[in-house]
C-alpha cells in the first residue's frame, strides 16, 4: 500500500470515528459536517475526498457496524435444519452480538430509527444473500429480514419484556416460511 492510500485510510478511520463519538450523544440527522470535521481534527476539504455527503459516511458506519455482527457467525442461514428452520442457537448467537454492538442498537434507538431500517435490512440481505440475480430468491430473503428485523426493533423499543428464547423461536418459526418459500 502506497503512501497516499495508508493516508487515505487514516483519514477515513478518523472520520468514523468521530462520528462515532458525536452519534454517542447526537442524532445523526445533527452530526454536521464542520462539527465532525473539527472532532476529527481534519478539514473539510479531507471530508468531500472521501464522501459526497454525510449519508454516505452514516451508510458506511452503519454497513461496518452490522457486518461486525455478522462476523464469524458462519453461514446457517443458508443451511434449514429438517424442520425447515434456521438453527435456533445460531438465531441465539446473532441476537446476542446484534443487542451487545453499541452501533447497531444506537441506529436502532436514535430518533428517526425508521430512516435506518432499509439501510439495516439491505446490509443484512447482502450479508446473508450475497450477490444474487434471481429477484425471487432476494426479494424473499428482503422480507424475511424486513420481518427480523422489525420485530428485534419492536421488541428492543418495547423494553425486551418477552423472553429472549420466545424471540429465537419467533424467528426460527418464521425463517421456516423464508425456506419454504425458497423450495
């Protein structure tokens, strides 16, 4: 890697990070442009050579941030058990890294929360999908997220007052149909 890019790259990891520290206490929406600039001791113009506009920075961070979930989870999604579900401990174990990743339950909780959740279903449709031609095959596995996601949100938002196991068997029941679909 040449000198510029490990610049390049330094610059980038600054920004995020000090969006990072503004978005702990900040609505995204209010992250400006000077201020996070300013935080990341960079100016400006280091700002618009890496994105356009701040949505490009929020949609980075955010696609990181779910892919930090995913990280090292293996690929159960893609392997129903003979029920036709998704692995109940595997349902577990994404549950617990998505609720244990300050990120992801900031976008979350965050005001405008509702902004975030095609950003969130489409990072985790790629995620567990890949790259696919077939618009039957994405489009199921964009509903069946939608559905996941909605309800972890729903269920974060109302305080968790269901059990965490009701909430892997939900999912599990309802990844079910995501595979029925699929046959």
């Amino acid at each position: 890697m040449d000198q510029r890019n490990a610049r390049a790259d330094r610059s980038k990891a600054m920004l995020k990070t000090a969006f990072l520290e503004l978005f702990r206490s900040k609505e995204p929406e209010k992250i400006t442009v000077v201020e996070l600039c300013r935080k990341a001791g960079l100016n400006r113009s280091t700002f618009y050579a890496h994105y356009d506009y701040m949505d490009e920075l929020i949609r980075e961070v955010l696609l990181e941030s779910v892919e930090k979930v995913f990280a090292g989870l293996g690929p159960q999604w893609d392997l129903p058990l003979e029920d036709g579900g998704v692995d109940r401990a595997f349902i577990a174990s994404y549950l617990k890294r998505f609720l244990n990743d300050p990120t992801v339950r900031r976008f979350c909780s965050c005001e405008n929360s509702e902004n975030y959740r095609t950003l969130l279903i489409r990072a985790h449709v790629d995620l567990t999908l890949g790259p696919s031609k077939d618009s039957t095959v994405y489009y199921t596995a964009y509903f069946h997220n939608s559905g996941v996601l909605n309800l972890l949100l729903e269920w974060l938002n109302k305080g968790m007052q269901i059990p965490e196991q009701t909430v892997v068997e939900i999912i599990h029941e309802f990844s079910k149909v995501m595979y029925r679909s699929r046959s």
